[in-house]
C-alpha cells in the first residue's frame, strides 16, 4: 500500500472509531439537558410525570436505555451521511453508464488516449479502475517479451487487482450498519422488557396499584420498542441503498474491464 493510501485508511478508521463515542456524549446531553429539562415535566421537575402531549418529555420516561437507543439513531444518522458523500464521490463526475458507453465507444476505434483523459475527467472507484486497466493495456502493448494468452491473463489480473482495492473503500462501515439493524431492535426488546417488569412491580404493590408507577413502566416499554425498531428500519433501509449502489458500481466495473480484455484480444488476433 503506498504512504498516501496508508495516511486515507488511517483518516477513515480514525473517524469510524471516534463516531460511537462521540455519538454517545450527543445522546446523553440531549437526553438529560434538552429531553429533561423540566419544562417538559408538570411542576418543572423530571421527576414528576410529562406535561400531556409533550414528546420530548415522554421519551425522557423511557429510561436509562433511551440514551442508547439514541446513541445508535445517531451513528446510523452519521454513517449514512457520510457514505452518501463517499459513494457519490466513486461514482464519479458524470454518469456511469454513459463513462462505460464513452470507453466503449473510444475501445472500438481503439483509442486509448481519449480513454484516458475520459478516465481523468470522470474520476472516481470506476474511472480510477479503468483507467489503470489501460494503462497495463498500454504497457502490454509494447512489450515483447509474452505471448498473446500471457498478456490476457495480466490484463484479467490487473482488473481484479484494481477492483480490489477500489471495493473496501466502498464497503467501508456497511457492517456497521449492518450491524445496528440487529442492535437497535435487541436494545429496544431490552428496554420493553425493564418496562414491562417496572410495570408488573408497581401492579403486585399490596392494596392499590401505584398508577403512576404502571404508566411510567408501560411507556417506557413503549417508547424503547418504538426507538429500537425506528433506529433498526432506518439502518435497515440505507444498508440496503447503499449495497444496491456498490453493486450497480461494481457491475460497472466488470463490463469495462471485459470490453477491455475483449477489445485487446480483438486487435490482437493475430
């Protein structure tokens, strides 16, 4: 791996570790400084019941699971950004379709130079790809030293090799996404059931019920089950959008990469 790429894995992994922590501090200042500010609680205290109707402070009831459940809403709000950004950036300037057409095209009157300077105004996962791909083209071109198999299997390899290192930049922090689907959910069954056992406590208090206790217990099961599945969903649905969109760029990758071999083979029958 060269310096440069070494020092822009570095700067990812450095992001993707400070993300949680950082998510984490955002989530309990939010939790104890916005959601249980006592203006949300009657009397003006957090530890009377919410004001009616008043979300922030109904949220705030769901317990010591809620800043959890907020942490992972926020890393899944930050990884989605941030792989947006990213995977429009590997598509590119224009089109990838239209790229792949242009390099076709410019392979068919086999003119390699124009290819390249596409590959330079295109940019991106799968300009960088083909364009390394020519440039062995070029190379190979000029060397005497293999035969014609020789230099179709080279080219085959550098296509591998180029896709190879262009594919973990995309997939970076999926798993975590990926992840987070199962997580939240998990979180939030944990936080219903230490509602439902605070609700069932306040129940078998001998003589009347605490009623306040059994609205406290059940909402907090409500609200953990609500911000688990909703946190879940979200990384759920943008995992998905995301794998969609590397494969539509990997599949990209394989059709340039095989016109290329293709039309080496072709002008080079003989």
């Amino acid at each position: 791996m060269k310096k440069g790429e070494s020092k822009k894995l570095g700067s990812k992994l450095s992001f993707s570790s400070l993300v949680i922590p950082l998510a984490f501090v955002a989530a309990i200042f939010i939790f104890n400084f916005i959601m249980g500010s006592g203006s949300h609680f009657e009397g003006g205290n957090n530890a009377n019941p919410p004001i009616p109707g008043d979300y922030f402070g109904i949220i705030y009831k769901g317990g010591i699971i809620v800043p959890v459940l907020m942490t992972l809403l926020l890393t899944v709000i930050t990884f989605v950004i941030e792989r947006f950004i990213a995977i429009n950036k590997a598509s590119g300037k224009g089109s990838v379709s239209d790229f792949v057409h242009y390099i076709n095209q410019c392979l068919a009157k086999n003119d390699l130079n124009e290819a390249i300077a596409a590959c330079d105004k295109q940019q991106g996962s799968v300009a960088n790809v083909v364009k390394s791909v020519l440039t062995k083209y070029i190379f190979l071109e000029k060397d005497q030293t293999q035969t014609k198999d020789q230099k179709i299997a080279a080219l085959e390899k550098e296509v591998e090799e180029a896709t190879s290192l262009e594919l973990p930049s995309l997939e970076q922090n999926l798993v975590i996404l990926a992840t987070i689907t199962s997580l939240a959910t998990l979180v939030g069954l944990l936080g219903t059931v230490i509602g439902m056992i605070r609700a069932f406590a306040a129940l078998a208090n001998a003589g009347a019920p605490d009623s306040v206790a059994l609205a406290n217990g059940i909402s907090e099961a409500l609200v953990n089950t609500a911000f688990g599945i909703g946190s879940g969903a979200v990384a759920l649905v943008f995992y998905n959008f995301f794998t969609a969109k590397i494969d539509k760029l990997t599949y990209s990758i394989d059709e340039a990469g095989y016109s290329i071999v293709k039309s080496y083979a072709t002008n080079h029958a003989s």
